[in-house]
C-alpha cells in the first residue's frame, strides 16, 4: 500500500486554524468528498449569521414599536440577566457599579456594558432602527462570531457602534455579548 501526502497552500490562515490541531486522514477524506469548496462553507455560515443579526435587531426594534408583533428572543439568559443587571445599576433594587463589576467581571467586560442604558442602543425612545455596517471581526475558537456593527436611529439621527457577539443556538443565532463604544 503506497500513501501519498498532498498540503494546501494557503495565505496565512493561522488566525482560523489556531488550536484546530493536524488533520486526520478522514478530515483529508471529508475535504475531497465535499461539495462546497473549502472555505466556502465557512463564509456561507457567516453570511447566514450575519443576516440573521441584522434582520435580528431591526426586527426587535419594529416589533417593539409595533405592539401587534411577537418579540422573538435574539439573547442569551446569561447576557439578558447581565445586561439586565447593567440597566438597573444604581437604579431602586439594582446593584451598585462595585457589586455589578464583581458578579459579571469573570464572564464579560462591566466596563463595555452600557451601563444604564437599554438592549443594544442607549436611547429609552427610537424611531426607525436600521443595521447600516456588520461585518464580521473575529471567528472565536468556539465557533461564536464577533461582528463589528453601526445600528442608526434613522429619525433620531443617532449611530451606535456595537460589537456583537452571536453563538449558534439549536437552528438559530444568539446574542451573547455586546460591547458598546457610544
């Protein structure tokens, strides 16, 4: 029996492929017997993540205005308890910012919270919420996304920088972490 090693070139993937370890002959086996090129399925489940976020947030937004729509949940209990908590710092029955930065420092970044304002922008009132920029910014080990996004309150004329983080949950995405920059 005669085997025959063949290695891919590629332009500097180490980013994606960092603690991946070598690959098996059946991962070799798998490759050939794809259908999707290499590569091509990752950017397809990130395309797929990426209109889910953005149609996500401006979905919530509308039907939060829309008293008639059903709220579909786009949270982690563990973030909508931790943003949650961010809401009511220093607020009657919330923690105080101390209290808050040692329950969650080990999960999140307290200092990107938001603290004191709302779910994924600062404003209490908005008007038509549009995704104007999201990008993907990292693909974590854990297969998690990281997207760096511009939300605009179109009438208020206000921009919010966000990076947004999204786990794969079941059939759908997640939001698990939002770092707030403005």
């Amino acid at each position: 029996m005669i085997l025959f090693s063949c290695k891919e070139q590629t332009h500097d993937d180490t980013q994606h492929t960092q603690g991946l370890g070598n690959k098996t002959e059946q991962d070799s086996i798998a490759k050939v017997t794809e259908r999707v090129p290499p590569g091509h399925q990752e950017e397809e489940e990130i395309e797929k993540a990426k209109l889910w976020l953005i149609h996500s947030i401006e979905d919530t937004f509308k039907a939060t205005n829309d008293t008639n729509d059903e709220v579909i949940p786009i949270y982690t209990k563990r973030y909508e308890e931790y943003k949650s908590d961010a809401i009511n710092v220093d607020m009657d029955g919330g923690m105080t910012e101390k209290q808050f930065f040692n329950k969650w420092e080990d999960q999140y970044n307290p200092k990107m919270a938001g603290v004191g304002y709302g779910f994924l922008i600062g404003g209490q009132d908005w008007g038509k919420i549009k995704v104007t920029y999201c990008e993907v910014k990292t693909k974590m080990q854990d297969n998690s996304l990281i997207f760096n996004v511009v939300i605009e309150d179109l009438e208020f004329k206000v921009k919010y920088k966000r990076d947004i983080k999204i786990i794969r949950s079941e059939n759908t995405y997640l939001i698990d972490d939002v770092l707030e920059y403005n």
